[in-house]
C-alpha cells in the first residue's frame, strides 16, 4: 500500500476505478477537506505490485469516482475524473477532466459554470425540506458537487451535478462528427449539452442497459429509450 504521510488530515467522498492494468484514485492532498479554493490529486496505481504509476494534482477538490474508458475524439485510453467543491458555499466551480490513463496527461477540460444554490445548498434540496420534513425522510440530500461519471459506448462522457443538471461532454469540438445542435455549447475547445433535470444527483446515479439510460436525482429516476 502507498500512504502518503502529508494527506493524513484530508477528506474526500472520492473513491477509486479500475482500468486494465492500473486502478485510479480521486481524493484531496495535504489536509484539504474538499472546500472551495482547495485542490484534488488523481493517483493511478500498478495492480500487480500496488506502486504508484503517476499523480497530477487538480484545480479543484477531487469529491467523485474515476471512470475510465475511451473516450470521443482522442486515442489514449482516459481516466475521467469531475473535479468540484463540496456544498455549503457560494460560486463553486467544477469541471469535467479527461487524462491519459497511461501518463496521467490532460486530454481535454471542460470547465461549467460556477454554481450557487440556495442557503449554498444543492439544487432540491432547500425546495424539497418542506416535504420531506413532513414526510419525515432525511431532510436533505446533501450530495458531492457531482456524480460519477459514465463513459458511454459512444465515448460521450455523462455525469451529473449539484446544479440539477445532466452534462453530456463529447469531446474536443476539432474531432465531432454530428451535428451541433442549438442545445450545445462549447467551453475550453469541448463540445458539451447541458440537461436540467431539477435537483442534484448521488455518486451511483447512472445506469445503463442495452437501449437504455438512466439516471437517478436526489428526488427523481429519468429513463432514456434509444
């Protein structure tokens, strides 16, 4: 095992993904809680010996799950991680980051739109206390800034996030081949469709079948038909 001693004091909902050879990490170094302002590392492991293979450290607190696949538009195999800051502030920033699986490289970015929810709490969440209150569920959600992500078999990166929305990313605009729809947009050279769904989403939100996709709000299942 490979401990690093100066992130003893961290926190991080983040958790690890299995490729071929290599298992991937998403976490916080040093004593970083997953806050605004404070950074995530991505570490990538050998499975036959445990050893560490490459690092890179995020702009922003690294709260989610890897998903490694390939994705559209590129040829190294990826690691898809969604870097994003924790509820409880105001203007909290995220991305969708594709790396090399192999050397930890940035393949392409895709900054959104800092987020500020009501009370610095998720979309659904303060709309649906009420309800839930008197229903007697658990109050709130309280989910991470995202789910984990989903690399389709189209290599179309699907996740979702605390604005209550669903992002589809589909790679650097240089290599699409359909046609832009008015629904997209492009940030940092990517290409990407936003959904609003309503309220925010768990980390095993997505799922999907032959045909079929679904994912799962805080408060809502959405399912998909090809």
């Amino acid at each position: 095992k490979t401990l690093p001693p100066s992130s003893r004091e961290s926190y991080s909902d983040g958790g690890a993904g299995l490729g071929p050879k290599m298992v991937y990490s998403c976490s916080n170094p040093k004593n970083n809680s997953g806050s605004e302002g404070s950074t995530g590392i991505v570490r990538a492991f050998h499975v036959s010996n445990g050893t560490e293979a490459w690092y890179v450290e995020t702009p922003m607190p690294c709260n989610s799950y890897p998903s490694i696949g390939h994705v559209a538009g590129v040829e190294p195999l990826a690691v898809v991680v969604v870097p994003g800051s924790f509820m409880g502030q105001e203007n909290l920033h995220g991305e969708i980051l594709a790396l090399d699986a192999a050397t930890g490289a940035t393949l392409w970015s895709h900054p959104v739109t800092p987020y500020s929810g009501p009370e610095g709490q998720a979309a659904g969440d303060f709309e649906g206390f009420p309800t839930r209150s008197i229903d007697k569920l658990q109050p709130i959600c309280l989910p991470a800034h995202w789910s984990a992500p989903m690399i389709d078999g189209n290599g179309v990166v699907i996740v979702g996030r605390s604005d209550g929305k669903m992002y589809k990313v589909y790679g650097p605009q240089s290599s699409f081949k359909g046609t832009v729809s008015s629904k997209m947009s492009v940030s940092n050279g990517t290409l990407a469709e936003v959904v609003p769904l309503g309220s925010a989403f768990l980390h095993g939100a997505l799922g999907a079948a032959p045909g079929m996709f679904a994912i799962s709000s805080c408060d809502t299942i959405y399912v998909f038909k090809k």
